[in-house]
C-alpha cells in the first residue's frame, strides 16, 4: 500500500457528504416530486459534510428515473441549485449507475478534471402510482409526454419471451433462480431455504436503517410463504422476494479532493475513500447468454474488486451486493468466496428498505459512507442493471492507496469466459430438455402459464409454453424436492405459434 502522501491530496477522491429523504405524505396531494427529493437530498448532503461545496460542484451526475418524466431533469436542478456544473449528466436506465458515477465521479477528480461533484437519484413511485389509482391530480411540474420514455430491458428481447411474458425483470431472474440452484445441486426446497434466510438478512438490516420502507425483520418462513399480502408473482418468487419499487425517496452523495475537503475543514472522520472498481456487461437480449446458472461479467467485476483486497472476498467488512432478486447475491457471495452466514448488505435490500428503480444503490453508498464512518474499514458496493446485464463494483475505504485507476473495464475478461450461445430457434418439435423455468402467476395466486426455457434435440434453445391446464407439467415443474432442471418432454407447436412443453 502506497503512503497516501504520495499523491497529491488536490487528486484524491473523498466522499464527504451523504444526504437521503424517504416522503411518506399523508395526503397523496402532498407527495414531493423527484425534483424536490434530489434537491433536498443534495442539501442534506451538503449539510452533512458541514461546508458549502454545492455551490461548486462541477460534475453533476442523476441517476435515471421513471416515477415522472422531465425534459433535461438535469438542467432543471442545476438551475434551482444555481450552478452550472461543465459536467452535468442524466443518465440511462440501470440499476448500477448510481455506482458508475460515483467511480466516474472520483475518476475524474483523481484526474483533475473537477474538484467537486454530487450524484444523486431519486423516485415517486408510491405517490404516483397511488394518485394514478385514485385519478388525483399531482401539483408537480408538468409531466413531459413530449419526451420519450427511457428505453428499459424489455425494449431489447425477443418476440417470443414478449408473448409469453418473459420480459420484465421479476420473471427473467426466476431463470437464473432455477439454473443457478440446480447447478450447484440444491434441491428447490434447499434453494428457496437460502432465499429465505438470506432475504431476513436484508430485512434485519433495513430494520436498522432509519431511511428504509419497510423496518422490521421478516423471518425466513414469513418471506418465502406465499399468503394474501405475501402473493406468489413469478416462481419462485412471492411478493416479499421481489423488489419494491413503490417508495418515494431521494439520496445524494458529494465528493471532492482530499486538498478541499481539508480546506473546508472537512473531520477526518468523516471522509471516505473510493480505492477502485470494475465494470463489464452482457447482450441486453438475455436470451444471448451462454448459460443461467453464473454470469461473466458478474464474476469478472468481483474478481477486480476483490484483487483490491488482496484476492480475499472476506476482507470486506462491510459488503452490498444487489439485491433485486435472490440469485443475484446467492451467486456473487459464491464468486467472492463467501459462506452462507455472509451479511449481504449494510442498507436493507430491494425489498425491505425499498427499490426506488435505479437509485438503490445511491442509498447502499450512503449506508455504506456510514458504516465506514463508524469504523468499517474495507467496503464493497455491487450493483446491477437490466436482467443480470450491467455490473458495477465500487471499493471503499477508510484509507487511501495508490493513484484511482482509469481503466476499469473487465470485459475482455468476462467475454474470455463466454462459451457457445446456443442459435434461438422458435419454430421447433421433438424433444426439449429443460434448461430453466418459471411460472407466472395472476394477482389472484392463479397460475397464467409457465414457461420452460428449453434446449431441443440439435441444441438449439427455444422458450416453451405450459398451458395451466397442464396439472401434471406443473407439478412436475414446481416439484420442492427435485429440480426439473435437465428434464425431457416434448415440444409441440400450438396453433397460436407458440412451442408448448409437455414433460415426459
Ligand atoms: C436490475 C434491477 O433492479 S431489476 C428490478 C426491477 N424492479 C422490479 O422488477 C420490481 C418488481 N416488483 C414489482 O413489480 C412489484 O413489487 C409487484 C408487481 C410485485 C407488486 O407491486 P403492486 O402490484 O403495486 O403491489 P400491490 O398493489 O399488491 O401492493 C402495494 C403495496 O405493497 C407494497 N409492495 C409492493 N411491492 C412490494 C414488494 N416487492 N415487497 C414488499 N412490499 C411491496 C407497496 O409499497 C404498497 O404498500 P402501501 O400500500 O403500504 O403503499
């Protein structure tokens, strides 16, 4: 480790101030608008480090939201907080930017670019989907209709998955859900065992964290039951296993050089340091993937980031790993060597505190420049976008070292890992073995349909269609002491045009 007083402190990145809001209105009418949540979470931020830097900030990065639409949501807060930031970015949909901005934003001050810069992010999605149930009217800036909606992971995926529904997040991880576990030989009882115990983890963490939604500690059974309010959405997942996106909240995190901090009179113990990260990324079409049970680029950016300390994942003694469904923390906890009692998250989960869509991990920052403070001395932040698409890793520490690195990329690294794609074919007979499933589910607890994601006899892969009719399919599917996962059946073309699956 290189004596920090090697570099000169004016190119050493700190984050110094940390500021979140989460708005509970009691009126709908009296909901803030995303604009007022990253505004008040910016002043929070400032308020924090405790000197006035937001008048200076000169990289202004906002994270994607989707709760409301703004034409350059980016320039309208530049222009209440009265700055013109050289740098002032709104970004694209993915859950991990909030990562990438804070690793672009330290990247740029360890360049000298800037001296000061803010990321922030925030939702409405509460307060807006419930004045859209109840028809009221928002007194916020007018909605941008002229704008055109951000383009999200469904708009990349085939039309077959459309048809059959498998396009949304909530039931595209179920495909990882059921390879990652077959893979590694657990039963789906076994499987949805870890689900359960790991997701009371994150629940008992968002316990603890003032900003979270939902505060109190679920217990392992509790989660992984279906019930009324606990409704079964995409097998395996019920409601509580799933991200929650109807929060409203904000968070903002501010960063400068060590040589501004200090003379801002900044406490020591207040700054923490970004030591590196990584980044690398799949297709967006999920269906381009080589296999379900691990992902490449997910290893690759754990790998990066636990080079940085020391090839050891448990040197970590704080640790985020995203969490919009259970199999993106159940195999990154397996790429970092870390056992099952691993404590996933300092902040409490997409679930339990809340998935404000792309901002989570502005908030896991912010929890984790807490833990830091409060005596952690190696923290890692993971985060994720799009359908097991995009991943970012972020170390923090309570120490700096050598000079940030500016090329992080690991991709070469990740497609070096790549084996064959299977060729897509959807026009298929024969037999088709199962290289992974879901079920879907209506608001009811009905099953809609399943969907088995097959390869055929030439190795082809196909997405197949189980009628709900088809009791003796889903049984076999949704059987807890043996995984369908390598299972025989045969394909037929439904005269919709859609392959069903029959097992046997
Ligand atoms: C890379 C990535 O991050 S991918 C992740 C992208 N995000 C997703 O895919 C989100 C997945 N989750 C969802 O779409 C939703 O949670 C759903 C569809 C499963 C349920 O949402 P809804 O149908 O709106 O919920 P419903 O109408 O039943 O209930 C709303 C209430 O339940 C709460 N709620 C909604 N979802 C959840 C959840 N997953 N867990 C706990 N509580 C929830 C809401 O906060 C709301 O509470 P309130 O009445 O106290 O305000």
């Amino acid at each position: 480790m290189t004596d920090k007083t090697s570099i000169p402190e004016d190119r050493i990145p700190v984050i110094v101030g940390i500021g979140e809001i989460i708005d509970r209105p009691k009126e709908i009418t009296d909901g803030l608008e995303p604009l007022d949540l990253l505004e008040q979470a910016l002043r929070r931020a400032e308020q924090d480090a405790g000197a006035k830097l937001l008048g200076e900030v000169q990289s202004l990065d906002v994270v994607n939201f989707l709760s409301w639409r703004y034409r350059d949501p980016e320039k309208l807060l530049a222009q209440r907080l009265g700055i013109a930031p050289a740098h002032c970015s709104y970004g694209p949909v993915g859950g991990e930017s909030p990562i990438r901005y804070l690793h672009e934003a330290a990247k740029r001050i360890a360049r000298g670019e800037c001296t000061v810069a803010a990321v922030c992010g925030a939702e409405a999605q509460s307060t807006a989907t419930k004045a859209e149930r109840a028809g009221v009217k928002l007194a916020w800036t007018p909605f941008a209709h002229d704008v055109e909606e951000p383009k999200r992971g469904a708009a990349f995926q085939k039309p077959l998955a459309v048809k059959l529904g498998v396009f949304r997040p909530v039931t595209v991880y179920p495909f990882y859900e059921s390879a990652s576990s077959a893979h590694w030989g657990q039963t789906p009882r076994e499987a949805m065992a870890e689900s359960g115990t790991l997701w009371s983890r994150y629940s008992e963490a968002a316990a603890q964290n003032p900003n979270a939604w939902l505060k109190r500690r679920y217990a392992p059974d509790e989660i992984t039951t279906p019930t009324a309010d606990n409704r079964l959405i995409a097998w395996p997942y019920n409601k509580l296993m799933v991200a929650n996106p109807s929060v409203n909240m904000g968070g903002a995190l501010l960063l400068t050089s060590l040589a501004r901090a200090r003379a801002a009179g900044i406490a020591e113990d207040k700054l923490v340091y970004p030591l590196g990260g990584a980044s690398a990324e799949e297709p967006r079409d999920y269906l381009l993937r080589d296999q379900f049970h691990e992902s490449h680029p997910q290893n690759a950016v754990l790998k990066a980031a636990m080079d940085l300390a020391g090839g050891d994942g448990k040197k970590f003694d704080a640790i985020e790993l995203y969490s919009c469904f259970p199999c993106v923390p159940k195999m990154a906890r397996r790429t970092l060597g870390l056992s099952a009692d691993v404590k996933p998250t300092v902040t409490g989960g997409l679930t339990f505190f809340g998935a404000p869509l792309n901002t989570y991990m502005t908030h896991a920052a912010c929890a984790m420049v807490r833990r830091v403070r409060n005596g952690a001395k190696l923290g890692l932040l993971y985060g994720q976008g799009g359908f097991v698409t995009k991943h970012h890793a972020l170390v923090v520490s309570k120490t700096p070292r050598e000079a940030l690195a500016q090329e992080t990329s690991v991709q070469a690294e990740a497609d070096r890992n790549k084996r064959a794609v299977p060729e897509f074919a959807t026009d298929v007979s024969g037999m088709g073995k199962v290289e992974s499933f879901t079920v879907l589910y209506g608001r009811g607890g009905e099953v809609e349909h399943g969907v088995v994601m097959l390869r055929t006899e030439d190795d082809r892969r196909t997405l197949g269609r189980i009628a709900a009719s088809d009791t003796a399919t889903l049984a076999h599917l949704l059987n807890m002491d043996r995984t369908p996962v390598g299972s025989l059946g045969e394909i037929t073309m439904a005269t919709d045009g859609v392959p069903e699956w029959r097992v046997g």
